[in-house]
C-alpha cells in the first residue's frame, strides 16, 4: 500500500519509540528496573539510595521471589549468575520479609593441628588446663537459609575478630559481609580477601586458583550421609564432608564457598551444590602444619527470621576502612592463667634484665599475626611488630608455641620458665608496656 507523504514522518516517529521502549532494547532493560528481595515477601521499593532506578554504584540488587522467599526463575533459564559485591561504597539497605524461613543451624569448631601437650610435673594443673581449653574453644555457629543465604557468626574468645562479629553471604553476590558485634557497622570482604581476614586480621585480596577436585569417598557425620571430596591448589589441600541436608537448599554452598576460599581457591569452585553442606573440613597447607573446621551439632529449623539474613542489615553504618576493635590480644583473665599450676616452682630468678618481675611478656618481630600458646592453650594474639604483657602465670616451666590462626606457619616448642621475655622472630622491642591480663 502507497502512504500519503505527509504521514511519513508520522510513521517513523511511531517506529522509533517502539525500538527504544525498555521491554525491547536489552541495552536500557535493566537501566531503572527494581528486583525484588529473595526475603521480601511484599514487592519492595527500588533498592537504592535514591528510592528510584538502580543502584548508582553498581551495589547489591535482590532477585525476584515469591512470598515464600522462593526464587522465580523463568521456564527453562536459570538464576543469573552472581556478581561480586563492591568494596567501595555504601550498599542500599535490604528490605526484609516478615514469613519465617526454613534452613539448618550449625555449631563448629576451628580445630589446630599438633598442639604440644602441657608439660609433665607435680605442680601442672590438668583441671586448670583442660577448663582454658574449654573457654578458648575456637567456636562458631553457621545458619544456612534453604532460599540462599549465610549467617556465620564468631562464637569464640580466641578468635582472630571479636567474639559476635559476624560473615554474612547471600547466593547471587560474591564476596562476604563482615557485621560489627552489635550490628553497628559493616564492612564488604571482596572476593579472594576472607584468607588474609581470618588468618593476618586484615583485608587483602589475593589471587585465587580453579583448584582440582577428587572423589574421596562416602561416610557419615552427624547421622547424614557425606561425599568426601579433594580440592588441591598451590597453596595445599582441602578435604570437605559435604552432607546431603536438603533443607540447606542454596545456603550449604554458601558456606562451601567460604571455605574453599581460605584455601585460595575461587568460590565458583563445582564442588560447592545445593542441597549440601559442609560438616568437616581440614586443610593441609603445601610447606607443612593444617587446621581443620568441623560441625559438632546440626538442628534443622523452620523459623529462622528474615531480618538476621539482610545484606546490608537495617542500621549498620558502611565502614569503607578498618575491622572491629578487637580485645587487647589476652585471651585468659589472670585467674584462669594462675589455674595452670598448683604452686609455684623454686627456681632461678632470671638473669634476662628485660624480663618482667611476674608473667611474661610475648615479643612478635615476624610480619604476620601469630598466636602464643601456653601449655597448648591460646592465651596471646600478637600483631606483627608487637608485643603484649601478660600477667598470672606463676613461677614455673611452662611449654610456649608461637602459630598462626591458620597453621601455616608453626614454630617449634619452647620450654621456658617464666618469668621471662618471649620473642619470636627479630630483636626484642626496648620496653614490655603496662599489663594486658587481667580484664
């Protein structure tokens, strides 16, 4: 058909907004488009600073759901793939849902490898030793979320970040958020940066390998039937027990992810599914020493809130820099060490004119963050460069151990008797300070 000429432009003025509606050119779909919240269960408003569009800073953005929390994927796609989360700014406040969620509770542990028994002896307390053993447990406890979601939170005192700070993880992002005890501040660890975090208290992202996965079997652990698995990298190996939880769903590779991460191995890693999660782990680092995790109780539940999930949480300050002030590096309180021994010893004063009238005073010239065992208990982090003084220990021999969090790095037993200066590494810092000990 022959259109009249005066209605050309007409025409092509209609052709040219249909090809430049959002529905139809990929390019702007996603320009101003709000995705709901996997935990909102009403349709939330845009999550942006503004209220409107997308997150300018290219921040975090929720995936559709339903009011379940479920995730709506479309007939025959998949989720989209995840996207890391930005270290450089404030992240748009996550709207929560108000239905309870299903999904499984862990409590476990840090276990070290080859920790030194306490030395033999009339005057060694082994109810005093066994009780610090207890109160400087390296526990944790992990909520995993059936619809994609991790709360791991810092139950010990003897960990390298206060107790009650917490890692949280959500499905579709990369990357962890590290919550203030109190929920007061944040802090996003990028990918590649959890190693550095947990094991040198400071965030570094490193390069990470693909890692090489092995079959290693089938077992049990806590009832649940497990596939063993062997991840190898440069920086060693990691066995996982990776249980069949269904109610884990998306939240059991959450935690896989986590933890093939202090490995050194990208969290994309195949060995990480749903609908499994991780009971034991142990890494055997490639120059020697290991540490290991393992669940000791698992609960499932169905009445987890949403709230506790939100990235970031309702609240909390955006912290561009810095980590959670930490203790003063003792671990013990005077008392509990005191409980180490029964009497004092008669031995020696010590010739050492640095050394303290009582105690001891534990000297780091290395370049990294390393733990003081006593007896095999942890009872000092000390940063590199530093020194802490530490006070009740009574007049005796004493077996001293300096080691990483992670086990990379242990260095031979001292029998030392105290009181004494202890240094590991370069020459000792000219003045111990005040006491630590005692809170």
């Amino acid at each position: 058909m022959d259109w009249p000429r005066s209605l050309a432009p007409s025409l092509a003025a209609l052709l040219l907004a249909a090809c430049s509606d959002p529905v139809v050119n990929g390019a702007d779909a996603g320009a101003d488009a709000s995705i709901a919240s996997p935990l909102a269960i009403e349709p939330p408003e845009p999550l942006t600073d503004a209220g409107a569009g997308a997150p300018p800073d290219g921040g975090i953005i929720g995936i559709p759901a339903d009011s379940q929390g479920r995730l709506l994927i479309p007939d025959g796609g998949a989720p989209p793939p995840p996207e890391p989360l930005r270290a450089d700014a404030a992240l748009p406040s996550e709207p929560p849902g108000s239905k309870e969620m299903a999904g499984v509770a862990l409590d476990a542990v840090f276990r070290w490898r080859d920790v030194p028994p306490a030395p033999k002896g009339p005057e060694v307390s082994s109810d005093g030793i066994k009780e610090a053993v207890k109160l400087t447990a390296l526990t944790v406890r992990v909520d995993l979320v059936d619809m994609g979601r991790m709360r791991l939170e810092l139950t010990g005192r003897a960990l390298p970040l206060p107790a009650h700070c917490e890692l949280r993880a959500r499905s579709d992002r990369w990357g962890h958020l590290l919550l203030w005890p109190n929920g007061t501040d944040y802090r996003v660890i990028p990918t590649g940066a959890l190693r550095t975090l947990l094991g040198e208290r400071r965030v570094d992202v490193t390069p990470l390998a693909p890692g090489q996965i092995k079959a290693a079997g089938d077992g049990k652990r806590l009832g649940v039937a497990v596939r063993k698995v062997d991840i190898t990298a440069p920086l060693g190996t990691l066995r996982m027990e990776l249980g069949k939880v269904a109610e884990a769903g998306e939240g059991g590779p959450l935690l896989c992810r986590s933890l093939v991460e202090i490995l050194g191995v990208d969290p994309k890693s195949q060995a990480c599914v749903s609908g499994e999660a991780p009971l034991f782990a142990t890494w055997t680092w490639q120059e020697g020493g290991g540490l290991s995790w393992e669940a000791t109780a698992m609960n499932r539940r169905t009445d987890f809130v949403p709230g506790d999930f939100v990235v970031p949480p309702v609240g909390a300050q955006y912290a561009p820099s810095g980590l959670p002030i930490a203790p003063g590096g003792i671990v013990l309180t005077r008392e509990e060490l005191a409980a180490f021994r029964t009497a004092p010893v008669n031995i020696p004063a010590p010739t050492d004119p640095s050394a303290p009238g009582e105690g001891f005073v534990a000297v780091n010239q290395t370049d990294t963050l390393l733990y003081l065992l006593v007896d095999g208990v942890p009872v000092a982090l000390v940063p590199p460069l530093a020194e802490k003084y530490v006070i009740g220990t009574v007049r005796g021999r004493y077996l001293m151990e300096w080691r990483t969090f992670l086990g990379e790095k242990i260095y031979p037993p001292s029998l030392l008797e105290l009181p004494a200066r202890f240094t590991i590494g370069g020459p000792a810092a000219a003045d111990a300070g005040a006491p630590d000990a005692g809170r």
